[in-house]
C-alpha cells in the first residue's frame, strides 16, 4: 500500500496510529466518521457538518500536514449495530456491538469510502497487529501488550482485506502511546479512554432500549435448573448470564443468572458451579486463517473481551456451525457473545454463540 487512509475518532489511539503511518513513509489522510446519536438524526452522507470528534481529529491531521475528510454513517450505524443490539437483547441474548460495528461499519462502509477516495486501504487505533509468514500469507494476530489486546473484537472481519489493513499500535503498550502522543504535542495526550459501549453514556442497557424501542419487558419467572418457579423477575432485559446482584430476590445462597428464555420470558437462576459448562455450539463463522475445522482441531477459545483463552477441542458441525469441547468448564458460556479462536497469538476466526 502507497496511501493509507487512517480512522481518526479525536482520541490519542487514533491521532498517534495517525502519527505512525505518516511517519512510516505513507501518503496518509485521515477521516472521522459521524454515526448516531439519541440526540441527533444522522444520515449516510459523505458531507456532513462537523462534531467536536471531528474538530480534534482535524486539528491532529492538520499538525501531520494530512488531508482530513469526515463521513456520515448515521442510518448504517443505528441499522448495523444499535438495532441487531437492541433486538437480541429483546430476544434474551448478550450481543457484542463493537464486532457488528467491526464487520459492517470500519472494515465495511468506512473501508469502502477509503477506496472511493483513492486510497488503497485503512489504518485503525485498535491494539492488534497484522503480520506476514514465511508463505507470505496474513494473519491477524494479537497486539504484542495483551492487556490492551482488541483482537477479539476483530474476528469477524474480511480475510481478503488483511492485505489493505494497518494496526500500528500493535507493538506498543498504552503508556508508550500517550508518551509518543505527548512528544508530539497532541493536547488530547492524557484524554481518557473512551467507554465499552459508545452509544450507552451511562452504561443502563435496560433503560436505553426501553427508550429507543417499541419492546416492552413485562415481569416473569425465575426458574431453578429443574424449571420450578423460585420468585419473579422485572423484565428478561434487566439480567446477563452470570449476574448475582440485583436480581431482587433472597433465596438463602447465592443465586446467579443461568440463562434467559424470551419466548416463555423467564430468566433460569443456578448455584457458582452449575454455571459453568464444557461445550457450545457457534454460528455466523468467520475464519481468518487456513484451518477449516472440518476436523477435530485442538486450539485456544475465548468466550469474553476479559475471559483467558482456555483450550477446546473443535469441529465443523455444518457449513455455518462449529461444535467447541473445552477441557475444562468456562463460567457462564453467555448466547449472543463472541467465540474467538486461537493458536497462540493468531487468530484462527470466531462465531457467535447460540
């Protein structure tokens, strides 16, 4: 790649990623998209009227001598990634938005208005690295600091657009980034890291979908693992898989959210060791590498952003499902999250869990 166009949000991954690529050699230009807001109806338009992400994102791309372009994705963003997390939540499960928003909006609507500008591929803040072997082949792998590591969010993206793909943090820790963003005089230096979910300020799930949906959650059952009534529950919405406070019932132990039923709207409550399991099963596969599973392969899976891979045996079940065996049980195996697999620090590909 000869021009690079680098995703800029106005935070300090993002202006020093910039940074990288510019001074990597490459014709690099910034863009800052705009996606929805509860407060603001934003359309898909490549001329759109400027946010304050978009005012500090150009004010770095201005100190790099960089052109810098902004770009409307309001309609995509609510459709791609804050309806699907709406809607399965609505049907009990616990949806990962920053994957939806991975696959459809940075490595999908934003890459492809890279092109259109004439570039020939993107550049991100996320911490990940993309590296080359011996066969020239490209493999998405983790960032060298695992605490910071984004690779699991990444699964789900083109394998095909790996070649045209920059991570330029994924050899630096955090400390070290702020540090090159502070030698280059970026105000944003010591800007906090913004939040898990961008389109929930507060982190209430429950009170944004009940504000920005047509769903109603009535109250329901709480059942035991044997499926007998043990109290009620205020709405499927308000629990998550492996959740032991709030649940506003005293049964004598400690009690933790198995599992959500939204058909019959009950919530399965369970002890700390009936919430662990050994096996899955994933759809909507998506693999980064040559393995193909259609054979039993001994790896790595991660069930969470914060879950430590644990190793599992897994296979092809059909051509959109795979079957993983853990060795050893996982805490709360949650429907709706990411499976994402690993051979050391490769990313072999990744599903959702059903």
């Amino acid at each position: 790649m000869k021009k690079v166009l680098v995703a800029m949000s106005g935070g300090v991954d993002s202006a020093v990623a910039a940074y990288l690529i510019k001074s990597q050699g490459f014709d690099a230009g910034g863009i800052t998209m705009r996606v929805w807001s509860d407060g603001e109806v934003i359309s898909d338009s490549e001329n759109t009227s400027p946010d304050q992400n978009c005012t500090d994102a150009k004010l770095i791309a201005d100190a790099l001598q960089m052109p810098h372009y902004t770009i409307a994705l309001g309609e995509s963003f609510k459709r791609c990634v804050v309806d699907k997390f709406i809607d399965d939540y609505k049907n009990g499960l616990t949806p990962n938005p920053c994957v939806e928003c991975n696959k459809f909006i940075k490595f999908g609507k934003l890459f492809d208005a890279a092109i259109s500008l004439g570039y020939d591929g993107i550049a991100t803040g996320h911490y990940a690295r993309i590296e080359q072997d011996g066969s020239k082949k490209l493999f998405l792998k983790k960032a060298a600091d695992e605490s910071k590591d984004q690779s699991y969010f990444l699964w789900s993206i083109d394998k095909n657009k790996l070649p045209y793909i920059k991570f330029p943090l994924g050899e630096y820790t955090k400390p070290q980034v702020r540090e090159l963003a502070k030698a280059q005089g970026f105000s944003i230096a010591h800007r906090s890291d913004s939040q898990d979910i961008c389109f929930i300020n507060d982190g209430d799930y429950a009170s944004f979908i009940s504000t920005h949906s047509s769903y109603t959650f009535s109250d329901g059952d709480f059942l035991d693992i044997d499926g007998n009534k043990v109290g009620k529950h205020s709405g499927i919405i308000n629990y998550t898989v492996g959740q032991r406070k709030g649940l506003g019932v005293a049964f004598g132990v400690p009690m933790f959210v198995k599992g959500k039923d939204a058909r019959r709207n009950t919530v399965t409550l369970c002890t700390n060791e009936q919430l662990f399991g050994t096996e899955l099963i994933a759809n909507r596969i998506n693999l980064l590498s040559d393995v193909s599973f259609d054979t039993p392969i001994r790896i790595q899976a991660k069930i969470r952003y914060r879950h430590t891979p644990a190793t599992a045996t897994v296979v092809r079940t059909s051509d959109d499902t795979l079957n993983v065996k853990f060795d050893i049980p996982q805490r709360a195996i949650a429907p709706g999250q990411s499976v994402v697999f690993y051979d050391g620090d490769t990313v072999l590909g990744g599903g959702i869990i059903i």
